[in-house]
C-alpha cells in the first residue's frame, strides 16, 4: 500500500508540476476540468450511494464549469469565494454537531447540491490563484498540506482528546493543534528568511497587507476551515459506508480524499486575498 501510495504521489506531481510551470493556460484548463469533474461525480456518489446517474451529472457540471471558467471571461469570481465561504460557516460547518440529513430526503438533495457549489467555488478560486503565479496556488495549498501532516504526527505523539470521535476517531485537539502550530513557525520562517523566492507567497502577501498578528489570525482560521472541511467530508463517507470517496488514486482513496480541506480553505484564502 506504501509503495502505490508512493507511486501515484510521484505520477501526480510529474504531471501537475510541469502543468503548473509551463504558462500553458489550455493544459491547465484541461487538467482542472478533469480534477473538477471527479470530484463532483466523486461527490454525488457520497449524496446519492447506488446512483447511476452519477457520471451524467458530473458531465453536464464540468461543461459548465469549463465554459464559465475557461471559455468566457469569469467576471464574478468574488461572487463565488463569498458564497463558498457562506455556505461553509452556515450550512455545512453545523452539520458536524447536528449531523446530517437523511439519504432519502429533499434535504439531501438540496445540500447534494449546496456542496456541489462548493466545489465550484473551491475550482474558482484554483484558477484565480494560479492567475497570480503558481507559486501563490500552491502556498496556499501547502498550509492545508502541513497542518494534516504535523497533525498526523502530533496526534501520534500527544493525543489524548478526541476532536470528533462519532466522526473520524483517530482525529484529536493536540494533532489539530499541532498542525496549526507548524504552520504558523513554516509561516514565520518563510516570510522572515524567504526574499525573493518565497516573497509572492500566500503568507507574504497577508502579512505585508496586515501585519504579523492578521496573518497569524488568518492562517488560524484557514486551518481550521481545513479541519472542518476534512471532518465534512468523513461524515459523508462514514453516513455512505463507504471507505474512500472512490478509487481513481490508488493508495489515496479519491480526488476528494485528497482535496476535502482544501474546498472550504481555497475560497476563504480567495476571497481574503482579494480583500487584501
């Protein structure tokens, strides 16, 4: 399992790394449409376990995605981080303390659809961010990458309180914690001993606009939209009885498996990073 878990990181970054750093804008846009449309079928097959229509529905999503982001201009992008985030603090973040609807139910259905914009706005912002450099889309993605790899470690080493046991038991406060605090030393470093090779970070970016105090609130609140955000997508798997949201990555489970704290943090960093 280590060794395909490997394989396929390695096969990942030899395509997304080179598709990121060639400012060839239609490879790109092909690679996101691809990503996009995974993770919405991936989605609906949480929502809906058993569904056949599933392919078809992620099909009409992707096309449509593709063509307000890619074919045309997108000219509300802020329209879309703003209700991404809305629909995060409102709609989904509770459903970790009140649960979630039955599968069988117009409340499913209605929140199916909510989380599939979402997804929506979580690609947004992936091509609104990669618009000001690969560089600052990936930043952005490595404070999600460290707060779960140090929480991984810190939980290892200190966990004793559970963060969520009905949702994901192996989840405690001192790995979340943890994770939080690496990211805010990484943060610290990169800024203060960065120049000019991580100047256009993310991070950078934030505290030059508000100083050390809002970045550290910032990065706080990005990592724990991140905890949220995987938390969510536990309870989905766990309420479908499924292990993995599918098995297009193998040794990592699915796209959503990989990117589910990344839905809410991406729109949030957007739409702070616009506000900035």
């Amino acid at each position: 399992m280590l060794k395909t878990r490997i394989l396929t990181a390695l096969l990942l970054l030899a395509v997304l790394l080179p598709v990121l750093y060639s400012n060839n804008f239609t490879a790109f846009a092909v690679v996101a449409c691809l990503f996009f449309g995974a993770a919405i079928w991936e989605s609906f097959r949480l929502f809906n376990p058993g569904s056949r229509h599933a392919p078809l529905i992620a099909l009409f999503w992707t096309a449509a995605f593709g063509y307000a982001f890619f074919y045309t201009a997108p000219t509300a992008t802020t329209f879309w981080f703003a209700i991404s985030v809305l629909l995060w603090v409102l709609r989904f973040a509770p459903t970790l303390k009140f649960g979630l609807p039955p599968l069988a139910s117009s409340t499913n259905t209605t929140l199916s659809l909510l989380y599939a914009l979402s997804v929506v706005g979580c690609f947004a912002a992936i091509v609104t961010l990669f618009s000001y450099s690969a560089l600052y889309l990936l930043s952005v993605m490595a404070i999600v990458w460290v707060a779960d790899v140090f929480a991984y470690f810190s939980g290892k080493a200190f966990g004793k309180r559970k963060l969520a046991p009905s949702i994901s038991p192996g989840k405690t406060w001192e790995g979340a914690i943890g994770g939080c605090i690496a990211v805010l030393v990484l943060a610290t470093v990169t800024v203060l001993v960065g120049g000019e090779i991580f100047g256009n970070t993310f991070a950078a970016h934030v505290q030059a606009s508000i100083g050390w105090l809002g970045m550290y609130a910032v990065l706080i609140l990005i990592v724990a939209a991140s905890v949220v955000g995987d938390l969510f997508e536990s309870q989905l798997k766990r309420r479908a009885e499924m292990k993995d949201s599918s098995n297009l990555l193998p040794g990592h489970g699915g796209v959503l498996d990989r990117i589910d704290a990344l839905v809410p943090v991406l729109p949030l960093a957007a739409l702070i990073g616009a506000w900035l």
